[in-house]
C-alpha cells in the first residue's frame, strides 16, 4: 500500500485555469506538508497542517490554497495558474519518534501550465 | 544568500568510489540535520538523520555535522550503481516535524 499519495501525477493545463492536487496519507499522522520542487531541484516548503489546522504558510500567493477535510488529507487548490507555477508538488507527511522523525513523501504531481 | 548552499554538481563516479557530498548552512539555530536521497521521478525518502554535532553511520553512509563551521557532510563508501540520485540535505531549528530548509541537491552519477 502506498503510504503517502498524490493525485493527479500529471497535470497539463493553461494559464488562467484553476486546478486542484489530492494527498492522501494513510499513517496515521497528524501533521502534512505541501512542498513545491522548481526545474533547478530547489525543494521549499509552501504550507503545513497538524490535524486538519494551518500551522505553516511560507510566502505563498493567495491563489494556492489548501484544505484538509480531514487529518488524512491535505488538497491544494490553485487558482488562475500562471506560467511560473509550473513545478513539482510534493506532500509530505509527518511521523516516527525522537532521531527517527521524518517527513515521508508522496510521488509528486508534475504541473505544467502552457 | 540562501540559508543552505549546495553544490549542484554532477558528480560523476565509477563504481566502489568514495562519494562527499556537503551542504554549507547560516542559520545557527539549525540542530537537525538530514540527508535526503531522491531517485528521478520519485519523491525525497530520508536516508540519514543526525542530531547536533557529530558523526553517524549507517551501512556503507556516513554523515558529519560540524556546528562550529555551520558544515554537514554526507559520505559513501563503495558507491553503486544503484546510489545515483540526487542527494538533499535538509536541516531544522526545531526537529524534522517542522520547517525543513532544503539545500538545492547533488545529482550523483556512479558508472558502473
């Protein structure tokens, strides 16, 4: 079973659109992460919820938003995607204890805006 | 300046090579510090985890945390094939359950 997952893998659209990304954990942990990685590799940290609250929002624009229904899931919604918005997103999730407290990441979801 | 600088590489290797990979930092709040490993298309997957200054080793990895000189270190002895990826170091003030601030990674190629 895949422990961290994202959906869509892709996504091709254009600019102006509006797109959602799915993640869903099923380890039993509180706390997610969205992560944007650009072309050069550079992994950042867009936001963070801890049972289903917002516990980090790093300098992002208000057109992505995210929701977490539940602590199980974590969406990001973006709206009137623009060309620079084109990345890989990753969603992580948070568990295990002491020096083996880890991020586990999902597969990621290659947006491509045209 | 970015709070973590790494070289980009490539780094190409032959195989049973011994691999340093390094991360420079300037945040000395930074106590937690990790090295991911990430294959082409996949996504990051720890592979070593050190608290605070030290070494730590694991099989054929080895990480060094220098604190004094803000320098962390990730070393691989016979390096496979199988080792190429990229190579992310990430570090924390408070943990890795919070606000990892990633170095740009290090693609390693190890030719068989």
């Amino acid at each position: 079973d895949t422990a961290v997952s994202q959906t869509p893998k892709y996504l091709v659209t254009q600019m102006g659109n509006d797109k959602s990304i799915k993640c869903e954990q099923n380890l039993g942990h509180d706390t997610m992460y969205w992560y944007k990685q650009d072309s050069k590799k550079f992994l950042k940290i867009m936001f963070s919820y801890n049972n289903k609250e917002l516990i980090i929002n790093e300098t992002v624009p208000n057109r992505f938003s995210p929701k977490s229904p539940d602590k199980a899931h974590l969406n990001l919604h973006i709206n009137s995607l623009e060309l620079g918005d084109s990345a890989v997103y990753f969603c992580a999730s948070r568990g295990g204890w002491g020096t083996r407290e880890t991020q586990y990441f999902g597969p990621g979801t290659r947006l491509l805006v045209l | 300046q970015k709070e973590v600088e790494q070289d980009p590489g490539p780094l190409s290797v032959p195989e049973g090579a011994i691999v340093s990979l390094n991360c420079t930092y300037s945040n000395s709040a930074f106590q937690y510090f990790m090295w991911y490993r990430q294959y082409s298309r996949k996504g990051p997957e720890l592979l070593m985890y050190t608290y605070s200054s030290g070494n730590k080793e694991d099989g054929r990895f080895t990480a060094q945390v220098d604190k004094s000189s803000k320098y962390i270190s990730l070393f691989i002895r016979d390096s496979q094939p199988s080792d190429s990826a990229t190579y992310l170091c990430a570090m924390s003030a408070s943990g890795a359950t919070n606000k990892l601030i990633f170095g740009t990674g290090t693609l390693l190629a190890v030719q068989p």
